[in-house]
C-alpha cells in the first residue's frame, strides 16, 4: 500500500524520535508510519523487529543529493558507519559542522529541512513500490526485490554467463567484498574524512574511532603515504590509471579486505576541480584487476571479488553512463579472457542502478561532460 500523503507529519514526528533514541534502541519503539512504510517497499533483508525500518531510512537517505544535506542525514539519523551508537548530542553536533553551524542553529533550521526532505522521499519509496505493484518485491534474479540495496544483473561475456552483483547504497556499508576500488586524484591525497565522496566515505569507514567518535587512527592516508614513498613518487603525480593498493583498516570487520585506490583525477590548476578522462577510467580499472590477479593468491583465502563504484562520476564530471561504459569495458574484456572475478558494483541513485542493470542489453554511453563546481 501506498503511504497517504497526509502521513508526512506523522512521519516527520517518527524520524525525530528516531534521531533521539539511535538506532540501536530502534528495535521495539512504536513507529507506525515508518513500520507501515517499510513494510510497503519491503526494503528489509533482516528479520528483527526494527530491521525493516533501518533499511528504509537508508534507502531513503541515499536517494538524497550527494553533498551536505546526505551527509547530515547520516549523522542525523546514526546511519554514518561508527555512529550507531553515538548520543543524539553527538549526531546533532556532527550534523551541525557540515554545514558549519552551531548546534542550536542546526536544530532550528538545517536539521528540520534535513529530516522533512528524508520524510519526503520516504513517501515517494512508498508510492513506486505500490505503483510497482506486488510483484515488483520479488522480481526474478533480486536479492531483496526492486525497492531493495542488493541485486543482481545476468550478463554475457564472450558468449559465457556472468552474474553481476550490484549495490544501491553508500559504499561504506558493503559487506563480505574482498576489494573495493576507490577514486582518487593522480596525488594519492584523501579527501577530508567529513566530505561526501566515495573515497571519503571509505576513509572514515576504515578509522578506528573511540567510543565518544574520536579517531584513534587513520590507516588509509598513512598506507598511502607509505605506498608513494616506497615507490619514489612522493609529492608528485603519478600517470592516470596507477593503482595503489592498501589494507581495509576497520573495515575488515565488514569482510572488506584490499582497497585499491585508482589515480583518476587531475586536479585543475588553480581551482578545487578535477579532469578525468574515460580512458583513464577503463586503463584504471584494467590495472585494478590485474593488480588482484597479482595480489588474490598471497591472502587466505584468495581474494576473488571486487567492487566497482562508478568511477569519476562525482567531482570528475562523468556522467554515468559514460562512467559505466569505462568501467565496463575493462571489466568485459577481462571476463572475455576467462576470469572468474565475483564483480560487484555499488552506487547511490536509482538511475544509476537502472544503467547497471541494463548492461546486458548494451551500454551506450554518451558523451563525458566536464565537472562545473
């Protein structure tokens, strides 16, 4: 069933009391708004009272623009990887600093914004799955149905079967991938760990924090520094395309093993821009795979799968079609060769998933278009 309109302020009072209580006590509370929204997109892949409404929040959070207001979501709500368990106090303070607030100017302006655009889309998750119709939650060859985070795509690759597996979530919830392939510029340089990007989420996600959220190390950053050092190309560029691999840091908890950090960003001269060309996007990942090829036998057990996000389609300026069909045409001929890779994407939007899951009828990626800010 589709969620009456006219539960918006039902469900904005739920996701107060949800930004109060965390996640963690979630399991229990009375939420029948988000109770009867989750149950209407059938969003859930666990079975604990509770579970069906994380997943919801977080599909809907994810269909948020990229930037401030899904980062302040996060924290907002505790869905931020390490914050779970943070006092509201802590979640509104963080929440704050993204916009570069006080706390109590968040609470009053930004955080009422933020937790009515998460309602909004909420209500929309809910109207595409009753237009959907039942049958939609249990389409063939879904993990968790069309509304859900985990599917997977049926492709052919030299005249074989392949099974794709695609994401629709942030990338610092992936779980049980060996490697996962993160952007970055020619310099190796992480982005701050409070920024939106892939590769800023997956900084954060690999830090030891403390219990009050505190960062008790860094590993990513440092490992990197390692890597450029040992191979003499401290402070300078490297060519588009090298890879870099690393340790997970504490997402090995999350069965993460190997982060191979892809050089595909020229950053601009002068400006807070980059330039990334397709082909640096495919020869990237093309040395990505054979860089697990090296690596896979030297872990117990070999590594065998890997996670691609749509590479160069945030800052880069690719759009995501034209990312895809880079990324693609690496990933293809390395399967044409006989590769067994498990191959995984991951990405934020629904259009970007609908381009994934129409690789097997073709991708024709248009033309790259430039980042404008």
């Amino acid at each position: 069933m589709a969620l009456p309109l006219s539960d918006d302020a039902a469900l904005l009072a739920e996701l107060k009391d949800v930004r109060r209580a965390g996640l963690i006590r979630l399991r229990g509370r009375a939420v029948p708004a988000l109770d009867a929204a989750a149950e209407a997109v059938a969003a859930a892949t666990g079975r604990t009272p509770g579970a069906a409404v994380e997943a919801l929040l977080r599909s809907a959070v994810a269909c948020l623009d990229a930037g401030t207001l899904r980062t302040a979501a996060e924290y907002t709500l505790g869905l931020a990887q390490g914050t779970r368990d943070w006092p509201a106090s802590s979640r509104r303070a963080r929440a704050a600093s993204v916009y570069g607030v006080s706390v109590e100017r968040f609470r009053k302006d930004q955080e009422v914004m933020v937790l009515g655009q998460v309602a909004e889309h909420i209500v929309r998750l809910t109207a595409d799955a009753s237009a959907a119709g039942p049958g939609a939650a249990a389409a063939d060859g879904d993990v968790t149905g069309r509304a859900g985070t985990h599917r997977v795509v049926d492709v052919r690759a030299a005249g074989r079967p392949v099974r794709l597996t695609l994401h629709v979530h942030p990338v610092d919830l992936l779980r049980d991938v060996d490697v996962v392939v993160c952007p970055s510029n020619v310099y190796f340089a992480l982005p701050e760990a409070y920024k939106s990007s892939v590769a800023a989420s997956l900084r954060r996600a690999a830090a030891v924090h403390g219990v009050t959220g505190e960062v008790l190390a860094d590993p990513l950053p440092a490992e990197l520094r390692e890597w450029t050092a040992r191979h003499g190309t401290s402070g300078r560029a490297v060519r588009p395309g090298t890879v870099a691999a690393t340790g997970a840091g504490a997402l090995t908890a999350q069965g993460i093993r190997r982060i191979y950090h892809a050089a595909i960003a020229v950053p601009r001269a002068g400006t807070n821009d980059y330039d990334v060309l397709s082909a640096d996007v495919t020869r990237a990942v093309s040395r990505a795979l054979a860089v697990l090829a090296e690596e896979h036998e030297h872990h117990v057990p070999a590594l065998r799968s890997v996670c691609f996000p749509l590479l160069g389609s945030g800052r880069g300026g690719l759009s995501y079609d034209v990312s895809l069909g880079a990324v693609w045409a690496a990933v293809e001929a390395e399967l044409a060769r006989g590769a067994s890779w498990d191959v995984h994407f991951v990405v934020r939007t629904p259009e970007a998933a609908a381009l994934v899951e129409r690789i097997p009828a073709g991708i024709r990626p248009a033309h790259a278009r430039r980042a404008t800010g």
